[in-house]
C-alpha cells in the first residue's frame, strides 16, 4: 500500500510540464506573488500575502473535491477508480505535508530578516505551491473519458 501511495503521489507530482505550460492563466511565482502585494506596508503586504495565501487554499481544497468527483464519474473498471481514489487522498495529503516543510525552508533563508520577512515568504510559497498543485489536479483529470 505504501508503494502505490507513493507511486500516486510521484504521478501527481510529476505531471508534464506542458501541462502547466499550456494553462491558460500561469500560475504567479513568489517573487510575482510578492510583487504584486508590494504596494502595501510591510504589515499590509503581510496581509495581502495571508489572503492570496487562503484563497489558493480554497481553490486546492475546490480542485480536490473536484478531481475526486471526476474520478467517481470516470468510466473505468471499478477497481481502478477506488485505487485512483485512494492514491489521491495519500497524494493529497502528503502534499500538504511538503508544502509545510518546503516553504519553511524558504522562509528560513530569510535569515534574520525584520519584520514579517519570514512570514511574507512562507505565504507566498504557500500560495504558489497550492495554485500550482491545484492546477496538476484538473490537468491529470482533464481529459479523462467520463460514463
């Protein structure tokens, strides 16, 4: 079971990059994310990196239910779409937990930044990479044959 979840997890993560490539609306970078907010003070970039933050979190967890709700109409043998499943929830879930270490990571290059430094990076990691894995879960699904 380890393997497969593992196996799950590398397919997602592993999607074509012409499949990110071909995304009508490219996902924002750190540095855009950041840009983006920089008219603000500190504090209010802060802010505004909390909420791009909490709005891609919203889109991860509405591409989540979507994925699954396609693959629950995926007109495949049952057993496959109950494994797809399965391989998705671990997929999810451990995608979370790298998100978390990964951004931590990059905020802690901040160093001794003032301020919000670590936090403004932390968050605007945290937007990328869900806007990102959100965007590899409608791909993966996206042409699917459907019952």
């Amino acid at each position: 079971m380890c393997t497969m979840n593992l196996i799950g997890f590398c397919l997602v993560v592993s999607l074509p990059v012409s499949a990110l490539a071909a995304s009508i609306a490219p996902v924002l970078g750190e540095r855009a994310l950041r840009e983006e907010c920089s008219a603000f003070s500190q504090a209010g970039m802060r802010d505004c990196l909390a909420t791009k933050a909490e709005n891609s979190q919203k889109a991860l967890r509405q591409a989540e239910k979507k994925v699954a709700g396609t693959l629950s109409k995926w007109d495949e043998d049952s057993k496959y779409v109950s494994q797809a499943k399965a391989n998705l929830a671990a997929s999810n879930k451990e995608f979370a937990k790298y998100r978390d270490v990964q951004c931590e990571f990059l905020a802690s290059l901040s160093g001794g930044g003032a301020g919000n430094a670590h936090e403004i990076g932390r968050l605007a990691c945290v937007s990328e990479l869900n806007n990102r894995r959100a965007e590899q879960l409608r791909d993966a699904v996206s042409d699917l044959p459907l019952k």
